[in-house]
DNA sequence: ATTTGCTAGTGTATTTTTTACACTAATAAA
DNA sequence: TTTATTAGTGTAAAAAATACACTAGCAAAT
C-alpha cells in the first residue's frame, strides 16, 4: 500500500450562514471575532470539524452554542478551499445555509464571540477570511431556493400576513412583486391555513393571519413541486425582447 | 492561541460523477479499483487534493488524468464528510459533476485505474465507499439543471437533431416528452443555430442539424434566465389535482 | 414504379396561467 | 364624520402550455 500520510495534514470547518427577516429586510448573523486571525473582524460563525463529528452534526452544534436553536432548517452549501485561506495551515470550509426565526432567537452566554449580531444582508462587507464569497453564495442559494420551495416560511413567526409574506419575498429577491398576483399564486398552492384571526394595534384595516400548512407541503413533495415568482414585467423594450423568448419546460410528476 | 494541532489531521479528495450520453442512455464513466480499499469494486473517478491545490484544480486533474479532456463542464455539487467513511482516517470528499460528449472521451493510458468504463446510470450499483450516495446527489443535481440552464448541450455532439436532444432530456428527466411542444419550446428559446443540413445514411427522412449557439446564450445569463420542462399532463386524477394547485413565482429580470 | 414503414416536422384549437390595473373594505386617528 | 392607510377582490386581455392530428421525405420492400 502506498503511504497516504502526506495527505493527513489538513482541517476542516464549518462555516453557517444564519438568515433572519426582521423589519422588511433579510439579515445575516454575525459574530465578532475574539481570536487571531482577523481578530476583530466580523465574521461568519463557525467552528473546526471534530476528529468523530460529521459535518452536519458540526453545522448543528455551531448553530445551538450560538443561539439555543435546535431544530431549524439547514443545508450544506458548497465548499471553499482556496489554498492559502487560512494562515494555520490547509483549511477547507463546508459552508451551510440556515433560516431562522429572528423572534426565537437569544444570544447565548456560551457563545464562541465576544458578540453576536444581526447585518442587514446587503449592507454586509469586510468580513474575515473569505467569508465574504460564502455569504454571496449562500445568499445566491436563498434566492434560487425560495423559487421553488416554500423555505420562506422558515424566516416567518409562526402567524404572518400575506402583506408580510410578500415583503419577504421581495426582500429575498431584491424585487418589487405585484400584489394581486402574488396572492392569487401563494393561495392557489393551498399551503397556507386562515387562522381567521386579523392582526391588532395596526391603525389601519387589520390584515388576516395565515399559518404555514407543513402536512400539506410534505404531500407536494411526495408527488412533484414546483414554486416560482414573477416578478412585474419590465417595460423596458430590450429588457422585454429577452424575457420574452424564454422558454420554461416543467416536468410535474 | 490556543492550539488546533489536533485538526489539522484529516484528509481530502475530490471524487467527479462524469456523465455522457450515448444510444438514449445517460451514462456515467467508473473506474475499477486498483488498491485498498475496496479493491476491484467500481468507483468515481477521484484523488486526494494536494496539499497545494484548489479543489477546483484537483477536480480539473482527476478529469484530465482520466479523459484527457481539458475544457468541459464541470461544477462543484457537494461534499460528504461521514466519520468512517474511509478506513485511512478521516477523509472527507468534495463531489463534481462533469459533462462531457462521449464521442471526445479516450482512455488515457496514464489512467490512475485499472480500467475504466461507461456504465448506465439507471444500473449502476455498489460502487466503492459511498459513491452510491454522490452519483445520486450528482445525478438529482444534474436533472434539477438540466431544467433552468441549457447545460443538456454539453452532452451531445456539436451538431445533433431535434430529435436527439429531446432524447437527452428524457433520459435526464427520465420522463416522457410530447414532441411538439418540446420543439416548439426550444426553438423559441433561439438558443439554436439551424445548420441547413441534414442526417446522413438513415432509413427515413434525414432529420435537420442544429448546434448550440452559445454566444446568445451568454447574452441571457445577463438578462435574467429560465428553463424548464412540462412533461405530458397525467390523466390520473390523484396527480392532476395536486398538479393544478402547483404554483409558480418567476422572476425575470 | 409503387407501396410500405419509418421518422421528421407542422397547424391549430383549447385550456390554463400570467399579467395588469382598477376597484372595494375596514380600521384608527384626525 | 372625514381622512389616511393598508387589506383585500374582480376581471379583461395576453401569453403560454397542452393535446392531437396532420403532412413530408427518405430507403427498402414489393
């Protein structure tokens, strides 16, 4: 057998991108680094890989130390192993996507930071290491995800309005949707249960709460599924020319 | 500083899921093991990363190595990290699909296996480590692809009929496709350049020749770009219904 | 020379979905 | 009672998807 120990001289960590929606605009959660290198610096949470822990079980536990949740939706990414990323030696980083809650979300006194906090999504830059093309992945991800499948949820507490769901969508995907439509589309999919409850202390029409129909959106998976949104047309004619020799083939079933 | 000697033990590898196309059929390109572990059986092509190379550049080499084939699509899917996944230590895999036109594909003398060979990827079955598990990952990435990008052009010969593309995607979608529809689909789409020319040597009427036109293609990635698939209806009831509450939410822009 | 078998390729009516836009409804504060 | 503000609806018109039956062109068989 030839000798592979040459090979066994690298880590590996995990990097999470925690995704929160709070006051009409996605969020990213960061920590501040305590520790050379990039002391100081804003950085995604993460952690070294232990010798006996899968990646997902390490994406998990990152996740709990920082915030107490355990059951929240996440998913590995892609990985990043730029030779000379790290200063300590060989380290590749599996990077992941969570979505939480921001309203069950506390800072834990256990935490890996000196401090967590939330960042507007599109206001983040100068993050340690390369963390900064980890979020834009992430981010490209989120996007492409919650075309086509109801994650957004994930980001909503558990009663939301239409109005609510819309300004989600709009943040995630940088668009303007057009009222009407997107509630003719969201309704038709019969994901969403009607509390027939309304909002209180609004000073203005209360709006209806609905609730995410988990039982149902398990069914749909069973059986093909497809979700997307359209954004208003432009009217812009070169614009126009493209979009309209676009061509879809779905496959349902 | 605290001291992260004891990670930096670990190993990894890039393993490719390359697939051809090739008599109606989807294929993937094995190699038989030549070591331990798992010698004799089937495997992905793969190598570990050197201490001084991006996983990109490993992937591109195993490919290379194996192939000869330079310029092909290749992209990173992702990685599996399971504690005893390999009996050297622990060695995590970062997983790449790879297209490439079966007709350019030569065995390299130089190979790092014993041999190496297309295999349907409809028959494929215990392969080495947990290859299963990547060739299926690749394989549900490469059929979730295959419907929003036109990536299905890199599996056939530069000039091939309409005919022969819709073959692909069925095989891809493992669906049927209604022929009409699907041609009508594609050429609106203007991604093909009609050659004027047409099959040789077949008992019927000679079918026309198109080639991809990437160039245009390149200009849609810039506007915004959609591409999917309709198979035909069902008429089970049972699916229809839950077909018809499908809802979808473009964005084009 | 004609017929047969086969695959290439087209026309189009119908249904479904998307899009656009203007309308009505309900609440608190003025 | 009016105003401001957001919630929520009706629907016509356009576009896209679907289904299905048709015609076209070639070689081999008769």
């Amino acid at each position: 057998m030839t000798n592979f120990d040459g090979f066994f001289k690298s880590a590996f960590t995990v990097d999470n991108v925690i995704f929160g929606f709070d006051e009409g605009d996605l969020k990213v959660l960061l920590i501040k680094r305590g520790e050379e290198p990039y002391f100081g610096y804003w950085a995604l949470p993460g952690h070294f890989v232990y010798q006996e822990e899968d990646l997902d079980t390490a994406a998990i536990r990152v996740l709990r130390e920082l915030t107490g949740l355990n059951n929240v939706y996440l998913e590995q990414v892609s990985t990043f192993g730029a030779v000379h990323r790290h200063s300590f030696g060989r380290v590749i980083t599996v990077a992941y996507c969570s979505l939480i809650k921001i309203s069950n979300y506390t800072i834990q006194p256990s935490s890996i930071a000196l401090q967590a906090q939330w960042h507007s999504v599109s206001k983040v830059e100068n993050l340690a290491f390369d963390h900064i093309a980890i979020l834009q992945a992430c981010f490209a991800r989120l996007k492409w995800l919650v075309r086509y499948r109801p994650v957004g949820f994930e980001l909503l507490p558990p009663k939301f309005t239409l109005t609510e769901l819309q300004h989600l969508y709009e943040a995630i995907l940088e668009t303007k949707l057009e009222k009407r439509n997107f509630r003719k589309k969201i309704l038709s999919m019969d994901l969403l249960i009607d509390l027939v409850e309304t909002q209180e202390g609004v000073a203005h029409r209360p709006a209806r709460l609905y609730k995410f129909d988990r039982k149902r959106y398990q069914k749909f998976l069973a059986g093909g599924f497809s979700f997307e949104l359209k954004e208003t047309r432009k009217k812009d004619p070169q614009t126009k020319k493209i979009a309209s020799s676009v061509a879809k083939i779905n496959v349902r079933g």
